[in-house]
C-alpha cells in the first residue's frame, strides 16, 4: 500500500491534537477578582460590587472572607435602621404609624441582637446551614415589616432601608451557597 505523504501528515497532526489537553483560556482565570466571580453568582450583582468595594485590595481574601464582610454590613444595616426606627416612634404624631414602627422595632431587635450575630458566628464555624437559615430569616423580618404599614395611612419611612436589609440578605444567601457547594 502506497503512503500518501499529506495523509500521513494529516494523521500525524490528528493524533498529537488529541494527545494535547484542552486549553480553555484558564489562565486568566486566577486572575479574575474573586468578588466579579462571586458577585455573579448572587441576585444583586452591582449592589454585592459596591458593598465588596471597600475590602477588594485585601490580600488573602477568599469565599468565607466576602460571605463574612457581607453579613457584616447587613448587621450594620440592620442596627442604623432599628435606631433610626427608635427615632422615629419618638417623633411621629400618627398612631398607627407609631403601631407599626414599634412592630418593626420588635422584628429588628431580635434580628440586630441574635439572628445576624449567631449566623455571624456560624459562618466563621463553617455552620453554613444554620447561617442560611438565620440569614434568610432577616430578609423576611424585613418584608414583614415593610408590609405593617400597607394598611396605615401615612406611607412606610422606611422602605429604602427594608429593601436594602433583604437585598443584602439575598447576597449573603447566594454566596454561603458558593461555601456550601465548597
Ligand atoms: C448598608 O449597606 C450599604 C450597601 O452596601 C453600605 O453602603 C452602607 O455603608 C451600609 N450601612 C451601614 C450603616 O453600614
Ligand atoms: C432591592 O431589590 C429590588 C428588586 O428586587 C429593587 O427594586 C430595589 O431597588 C433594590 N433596593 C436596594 C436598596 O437595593
């Protein structure tokens, strides 16, 4: 059998390509910011970059770094509203207005006192279930909230801020599923 010469060839390069592992542009991929890669995972992309600004020239940052900063700044959140919830039952002349900030008041408490800091506290032990669990809550005590107010004449004062607490609750939720996933 006679051997063509560019058949050969060809099969030479056939075989060698397939012994060749597959490159995909990988490279870069170390390289890519961890917060751009985590932040996409979560519902609120540009809310989570903004909130993981601050900290995004730390050295040695990893997943449980961010998930942590994160909870943080909800706890904080949390605490400036239900201060400024405490302000506002002082001030207001409407009754039921001052009805549902003092329901408000009782949601965020428990929220500010045990909630954020135990799953705080649970993230840092690798208790991703139970930090879920606590985070997910405080988005709904935020809902709640919200919502004691739909019934009452004067508009809710504080719908930016609930909005805000659930918002940064969803982050915190999509990024302990980033950890859980390992
Ligand atoms: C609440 O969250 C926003 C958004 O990340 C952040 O800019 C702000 O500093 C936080 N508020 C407090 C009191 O930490
Ligand atoms: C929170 O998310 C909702 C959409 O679910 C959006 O309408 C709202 O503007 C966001 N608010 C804040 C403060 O991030």
């Amino acid at each position: 059998m006679k051997k063509n010469p560019i058949f050969l060839l060809l099969l030479q390069i056939i075989i060698l390509s397939s012994l060749i592992p597959i490159t995909k542009c990988d490279d870069n991929d170390d390289d890519e910011d961890l917060i751009t890669k985590i932040c996409k995972e979560t519902p609120f992309e540009s809310l989570c970059l903004s909130t993981l600004q601050p900290i995004s020239n730390l050295p040695n940052t990893d997943t449980k770094v961010l998930a942590n900063f994160m909870a943080t700044t909800v706890l904080k959140n949390a605490t400036d509203t239900l201060n400024y919830i405490e302000g506002l039952i002082k001030e207001t002349p409407d009754p039921q207005q001052e009805r549902a900030l003092a329901v408000c008041a009782e949601l965020y408490i428990p929220v500010v006192k045990y909630e954020l800091p135990q799953a705080i506290e649970a993230l840092s032990r690798g208790q991703f279930g139970f930090a879920k669990y606590n985070i997910a809550d405080v988005g709904k005590q935020a809902d709640t909230c919200e919502k004691g107010f739909s019934g009452s004449s004067a508009k809710s004062p504080l719908t930016d801020r609930n909005k805000l607490v659930r918002n940064l609750s969803d982050i915190v939720v999509a990024i302990i599923n980033v950890l859980a996933k390992g």
